[in-house]
C-alpha cells in the first residue's frame, strides 16, 4: 500500500490539540490543521500506478490524501461488492470492464455525469483528449460510471521470417491461419498457440469469437451461430491437426506467450502489452509482425477488434465530487498516461498516440492507430462470471473432441447459457 492515511477525524483530533497548548499558555492560538480528505483507490495491477504515486498531486492539493492499494483484477469485482456490503468499499475501484454489470445490479458504482460535466467545463482540453472507448468501456444503458485509461487489444501476432519462407502472404480469414499453421508444422513448429486452460476468463476464446464475426444479445454470447460453429470447429482443427502444442488443456497466458516468444509458435492471439517484452528477443517487422485479427470466411463485414479495458469506477462510497474529479483528472493526465502506456498497457489519451517518445518506444503503435479507432468492447453481462464457465466448458470440450459436430455443442452450450440467463 502507498500513501499515508489520512482522515478527517484525524484532522479535528490535531485542531483540538492545538487548541488545548493554547488555552495553556494562556493564549489562544488558531488551529494549524486543517480537513484533509482521503480518498481510496484500488488498482487493478500495481503497473497502473503512475510513476510519481501521487506525489505531485498531493504537492498540489495538500487538503487531499490519496491511499492506494492493489486488488488484482481478477477479484476486483467480487472484492468490491463484499467491500459495499460491508461498507468499506474504496472512493474509487479499477476493474475489467466486463466487470460492469455486476456491479451496477448491486448498486455498487455510481454515475458520476455531473461530474464529467465539470470536467468538460473547466479543463475541455484534457477532456476532449479522451477517446470515446475512454467513455463507452465505463458505461452501461447510457450511465457513465467512470473512465477507461488503458485498453488493451490483442493482436494477431506471427513470425514474418517463417511466412516468407513459406512463401504465403498475411493471413486475412482464420482459413489462411489453418494454412500458414500447416506449413510450419512440417519444421516441427507450433502452428497456432492457444490458451486452453481455466487459469483464465475465456478472453482470448471471446477476441476469436468477435474477430470471426461472433455477436452478444443484451451481453449473451451467440455461440449457437455461424461465428459460433466456426470457432470451436477452428479449435478442434488445431487440435485435430495437431497444429497447436499437445500439452493445450494445460496452457496459460503464461505458456501461450512464452511460446511465441522462444522462437517454438508461428502465430498467436498475444496483448498489446506484451510486444515490448517480445521486441526484447525479436526483431520488429523483420522476425515478427501483427495486424488486426483475421476475418471469417462469409463473416468479413461482422468481425470486430476485441478489446479489454480496465475502467476506474466510482463507487457508491465516492460521495466527495471535488476530490474524486481531481484524483480521475490526475490519472488521466497526458503525462501519466503515456509514462505507463509505454511501459505496459497502451492508453485511450489522444494526444500519447502523436507522441515521438511513444513511438520510439512502441514501433508498431503507428500501424495499429486506425486499429485503435475501431475497438469493440467486449460486453458485460451481470452473470458474466457463471457465462465464463460454460464458455470454458466449450472450449476445453472442443479441444478435447475434435470429431465432435461443432454445431451440436454449440447449441448444448447454448442452451445451458440460455437457462441461466433466463431462468
């Protein structure tokens, strides 16, 4: 935890101290300390934490003490609901913006539009600066519960160097990703890394599902559809094919990654914020490249760029609007938000994209702007996390049956989704 906690009542103890010396020394002195507000934050990775932690913020609002702590995303929501509950949730909560849902059913978060009008009148330019995913990742039925700094993307990410030797072009439909798969299989090569695991939400499942044309109802997944077919008939090709690692049902983020970056995969789904760490052993646009994800064949114009993002909500604890704003204006800061977009997770700050430092930093990020303009979020849904489990299920059941009709499942699966949502 960083910062110094501060309260208010800690505030009227130092007044009336004061106070007490003066009535002793026969003289009244006025009070030294004044109110100082404390407003809580919870980051959903300690990366997110602008490099200063609040030093100059809190050399600029002495009367505000911010107090960090780090909630890891994956149990930021289910830690702020039972935080709510118990009436200590923080003034502000980073979470994955799937995340949502569920906490606007329980009437965690709040809708800070007032504010947001405050923002856009008193400093329009660092408002204006945000792009409309900085907004559209922190909402929900039109209410705006906060702002989304950082978005992350993955990206279709393969080995240029093994494309060329297979004398193939840029694979633009999942079909000419099977064939690139089955060309760098014959040198013993991963064809295609997956995450096949349930070490993990099914994200990188959900970014092939939305690239290969794959839509939501009201926040529930389609998988009973083309897209849907397509999809677990893509993954039980791999698999069938042996075109992906053996050892899939086990692998991890962690697994798939390593895979590309040691040089044993030709192609994967891979985050924008891990191409720094692969740029560390391969060279950029010489060894490997990306592009947006491919298209499914017949589903050209459906597909969508998935993107995640990572929102600062306002919970319903935030009740001071005067701190809140200026702790959300500070972490929206230029400054800030390209110190950590460069070193992690890409940003929704117009203005970092234009920056020199960023592109030397990050050579792709030229390629991947108009990319960056046509982000889809991945929707919410406030049964998300029992979705999840039946989409892993689907997805580990096509791995594990690649001779199973894939329509079947899918509407097994469908019907399961379905039920719960409905029933």
């Amino acid at each position: 935890m960083t910062g110094f906690r501060y309260s208010r009542r800690s505030g009227a103890a130092a007044a009336g101290a004061v106070l007490a010396a003066g009535v002793a020394f026969g003289a009244l002195q006025p009070a030294l300390a004044q109110d100082v507000t404390e407003i809580t934050v919870w980051f959903g990775r300690e990366n997110f934490i602008p490099a200063d932690a609040f030093e100059t913020f809190h050399a600029e609002n002495p009367d505000i003490r911010v107090t960090t702590d780090v909630i890891p995303l994956e149990q930021s929501v289910a830690d702020t609901l039972r935080a709510a509950r118990a009436g200590r949730a923080p003034d502000i909560v980073q979470t994955p913006a799937d995340g949502l849902a569920p906490l606007v059913a329980q009437g965690a978060v709040r809708d800070i539009g007032p504010l947001l009008e405050r923002w856009q009148d008193e400093d329009p330019d660092s408002y204006n600066d945000l792009s409309q995913t900085a907004w559209d990742m922190a909402s929900l039925d039109g209410t705006t519960y906060g702002v989304t700094l950082f978005a992350g993307p993955f990206w279709y990410t393969y080995r240029a160097d093994w494309l060329e030797e297979a004398g193939l072009d840029v694979p633009e439909t999942w079909d000419d990703v099977l064939d690139f798969a089955r060309a760098v299989k014959d040198e013993g090569r991963v064809g295609f890394a997956v995450v096949g695991s349930r070490a993990h939400d099914p994200v990188w499942f959900l970014s092939i599902f939305m690239a290969m044309g794959g839509q939501f109802e009201n926040g529930v997944p389609q998988l009973d559809s083309e897209a849907g077919h397509y999809l677990l008939s893509f993954y039980q090709t791999l698999v069938r094919e042996e075109l992906t690692s053996q050892d899939v049902l086990a692998w991890d983020s962690g697994a798939m990654r390593a895979s590309f970056i040691n040089g044993d995969a030709a192609q994967a789904m891979i985050g924008d914020n891990i191409y720094p760490t692969i740029q560390e052993t391969l060279t950029w646009g010489e060894e490997w490249n990306g592009s947006a994800p491919p298209v499914r064949p017949g589903g050209e114009d459906e597909g969508r760029t998935m993107t995640l993002g990572w929102p600062f909500l306002v919970t319903e604890n935030g009740e001071n609007d005067e701190a809140v704003l200026k702790v959300l204006r500070y972490l929206a800061d230029a400054d800030n938000v390209a110190e950590v977009s460069m070193r992690y997770q890409p940003g929704t700050v117009l203005s970092v994209f234009e920056s020199e430092e960023y592109n030397a930093a990050k050579p792709w990020a030229s390629q991947f702007a108009p990319a960056f303009a046509e982000l889809a979020p991945l929707p919410t849904h406030p049964r998300q996390s029992q979705i999840y489990q039946i989409l892993l299920d689907a997805m580990q059941e096509a791995l594990q049956n690649p001779d199973r009709d894939a329509a079947e499942l899918a509407a097994e699966k469908q019907a399961r989704i379905d039920e719960l949502v409905n029933g």
